[in-house]
C-alpha cells in the first residue's frame, strides 16, 4: 500500500517542485494552539508536517527547539496527548503527511508495540528518531516498517560513502539530510555543498531527500529547493511561536506568526523548481 508519504512526494515530483517540510512541536505553548497551528499549516504552504515529540533532553536540538519541548512538556504535553493532536488533525485531512520526530525514550517507556499500534490508528506515517543508529534497527525501525510506519533517517555531512549504505539500509518515506555538523538552528547551509551531497545520497537510493538544519526564510529555502526534493525548516518556526507569546502564553497573534512565515518560505521553495524547469 502506498504512503501518504510516497503520494505526496510523487505528486510534488510530477509537479516539478521540491516539498516544504515544516517541524513543531506537539503542545508548543498549549495543546490548543499547537493542534491550530498543525491544521492551518497546509493551507499556507506546507506539503509535509513534521510534529516534534517533547523530551526533557533533546541533545541534538539548539535551544530554539529545546526551549519549544520545555514549553510544551511545562504545558503538560505527553505522548498520549501528542497522538490524539495527530488523530484530531486527521478529522479535517486525511492527505498531508505527518511524521512524528524526536528521541527514543518517551516511545520506549509508552511501549514501542502499543505506540506503534496507536500512532497508526492515529494516523502517523512515518517516523525521525535522532537517537537510534542503524545498528539498533530491531527496537523500533524494523517493528515500524513491519506496522506500515515509514523509519526515516538522517544522513550528514560526515556520513560517508562507506557508511551511506548502512544508514539506507531500512530508511523508507525519504531521506533527511541534516546540511551542517552540530544542533539545529545554528548556522546557514552552504547551498553548493547541499547540491554536492544531495547528489552523492541520490547515487546510493532511489528515494527522496530532503535537507534541514538552518533553513529560515525563503531565500536561503529556494537555495536548497533547486537541488533537493525537499525543504525541512523547524528552529525559525519554533522561534516564531515564542516571539509571538506574552508571558509565555499564546496570544491573538501565534498562530498567524508562524503560517505567515510557512507561506513566505513556500513562494521560495516553489519560485525555485519554476525558475529551474524554465
């Protein structure tokens, strides 16, 4: 059975034009609000929803992600409220992808057999967790993939050509490449080198890729979107839900901070697979 993921991104394909990939966090200020930002979220742009599951030590986020998680857990997000935000959001689209990122604990204390249950009958299609080399394939991705859950893994720059096939082994849905070594959020990509290394990926698998880390406004999206299939932009949305917040409480603003952003860096990442098509 094909994927949302696979759908959507053969779609895109057809359309000759890369997918804007946007990252939240479930429960960032509140439930509420988080559950309104994911449901405007297409309407402005965004082909494929990555939703953040809060962890108290997310050690390969940069502060604006960390700090999102931190709301959010503050506001008493779990993982049983972040599934019924996804299952919500399935009530009024049942095409957008979602795939749920984050780190293995919270989906190892829930129980990885009833998670996966669960976020199936959610309607989760696919799966980041940053934590989980491919050398531990049996806890989660090969349990996800028999479950019909796509196990997404990322790629970097010091992921070579000797340990590319490793890393691809059982990835499904796409791949992400993470476009600069550390956190997220914390410098620019280099949009060349992307070029270079999206090309050495596309030499090892057939599917995807698609590149983050650093990504914050159209320009630097439609940088990427001219070599990638797909633009992934997390820390600049978080950062717009916070600088939108009174007191660290959402205000008449948030929800519009952030679609208003989503729908500037859709233009760039659609003006670039245009202009390259002509």
């Amino acid at each position: 059975m094909t994927s949302r993921i696979e759908k959507r991104f053969a779609a895109l394909k057809a359309e000759g034009r890369a997918a804007l990939v946007t990252f939240t966090m479930a429960g960032d200020p509140d439930y509420a609000t988080a559950l309104a930002i994911a449901k405007a979220l297409p309407k402005a742009g965004a082909d494929v929803l990555e939703i953040g599951m809060p962890f108290t030590d997310p050690m390969a986020d940069g502060p604006a992600i960390q700090a999102a998680g931190l709301r959010a857990l503050g506001a008493g997000q779990n993982m049983i409220k972040t599934l019924a935000l996804v299952r919500e959001f399935r009530k009024d689209d049942n095409d957008t992808p979602i795939v749920l990122m984050g780190y293995y604990n919270p989906i190892y204390i829930y129980g990885v057999e009833k998670f996966l249950v669960d976020a199936k009958a959610a309607g989760v299609d696919g799966l980041i967790v940053v934590d989980l080399p491919p050398e531990e394939d049996e806890e989660l991705c090969l349990p996800a993939l028999r479950a019909g859950v796509n196990f997404i893994r990322l790629a970097t720059p010091t992921t070579d050509d000797n340990r590319l096939p490793t890393v691809l082994a059982n990835t499904s849905g796409f791949v992400y490449y993470v476009s600069i070594t550390g956190i997220t959020g914390a410098a620019a990509p280099d949009a060349s080198r992307v070029a270079t290394a999206v090309t050495r990926i596309k030499r090892h698998t057939a599917l995807p890729v698609c590149v983050g880390f650093g990504v914050r406004n159209a320009e630097s999206a439609a940088g990427i979107a001219r070599n990638a299939d797909g633009v992934v932009v997390g820390s600049a949305l978080v950062d717009a839900v916070r600088a939108s917040l009174k007191d660290g409480k959402p205000t008449a603003q948030t929800v519009g901070a952030v679609t208003s952003l989503v729908s500037d860096l859709a233009s760039g990442v659609r003006a670039a697979r245009l202009k390259a098509a002509e």
